[in-house]
C-alpha cells in the first residue's frame, strides 16, 4: 500500500476516534474533506434556505453527519440508515431501515428533498436492491422534489454507476444552483460525486 495511502488511513482513524467520543457527549465532529466542504458549505445552507423545501430525509448517518441537524432546525428533518448504531448521529426523527425500504415509512409524494450520500457501495452494494431504492426515492418524492445522489466513482464503491440504472431515468437531471451543474466531481480520493435529479411534474 502506497506509504500516502497509509498516512490517509491513519488520519482517518484518529478523526473516526475523535468524532465517535465527541458525539457521546453530545458535541459535533466533521470530515475534513473537500466533498463534505462542499456538502456543508454550499449543498445543505442551499436546502436550508430555500423556502419549498419542508420535508427532508436524509439517508446514511455518522459521527460526521450528527450535526446537520443544524442546517434543518426549522423544517420536518428525517434521517435514515439501515444500521441502528447509527441513530444517535442522526434526527430526532429517525428510521433504522434500508432505503431500499422507504415507501414504508412515507406516501407516495410526501419528500420535498433526499439527500443518499456514501450509502451505495458502502452497504448498499446489491444492484436490485439499489435500484428498488431508486425507485422507492422517486415514488415519496413530491413533483419538482430534488434527489441529491452522493457516490464514490471508483471500482470498489461502485456497484452501480448512476449512468447505468434504468431507475434513475424516472428523473431528470437537475442543474443544482448554486454549482450551476447537475453533477460535481469532488477533489477526493475516492472520486466523490453528486448528482442531482428532480421528478418531473406532471404526468410520468
């Protein structure tokens, strides 16, 4: 392994450490990295602040993800992961189910926005399941709703890249403002990138 490789492994570890006891006690920890700047700079002040925007789920917590609530404390903020460890980094609306799972916990129409950042290829790795998860997104999803997909666009983490999944063909791409693109490669090792979809309005 590349000596660069093993540094970045080692500082990982260390923050992992770090942000896991700080959230025991109640404090936030964050990533350091330049999809999570972009995410926690640009990408949720966005949605916090744009007023059609009510209902939010977001999909995949962590010790760095506790502290978005901030960015939603006065709209109906969910959080969701499959594994329930992880509800004491999310909302105090959580769900402890695969995404895959959603409709079951939301009607057809009733999300304005969801956010599925480093879910697939990091335990959602079996492509059906991935694009019933698609599907099941875009079905709770209102007209105009946003799906804001974050993956990793290397062979480990990429069981199904977005360009080949019929399921996200339901949305259209969707040219996220204030990027004035519809997908972001981000500075990472691990090639992280966004995709932004909205449903259509109207008839399908």
């Amino acid at each position: 392994m590349p000596l660069q490789r093993v540094f970045r492994a080692a500082l990982w570890r260390i923050a992992e450490t770090v942000g896991r006891a700080a959230a025991r006690f109640g404090m936030n920890f964050y990533q350091r990295t330049d999809d999570r700047r972009i995410l926690e700079t640009i990408i949720l002040p966005y949605f916090s602040e744009a007023i059609d925007r009510q209902k939010i789920l977001f999909v995949g917590c962590d010790w760095y993800t506790r502290g978005y609530r901030r960015f939603f404390l006065y709209k109906d903020y969910w959080t969701l992961d499959v594994d329930p460890r992880k509800r004491k980094y999310g909302s105090d609306r959580h769900i402890t189910d695969s995404v895959a799972h959603v409709g079951r916990h939301f009607p057809p129409g009733a999300l304005d926005l969801i956010v599925c950042n480093g879910v697939i290829g990091w335990g959602l790795n079996d492509r059906q399941e991935i694009e019933t998860a698609f599907r099941e997104c875009h079905r709770c999803l209102r007209p105009g709703g946003i799906f804001l997909l974050g993956w990793n666009d290397v062979p480990e983490h990429r069981p199904l890249a977005p360009a080949d999944s019929e399921s996200l063909r339901l949305f259209d791409p969707h040219a996220f403002p204030p990027l004035g693109v519809s997908r972001l490669l981000t500075d990472n090792p691990n090639r992280h990138t966004y995709n932004f979809y909205a449903k259509r309005r109207g008839p399908e």
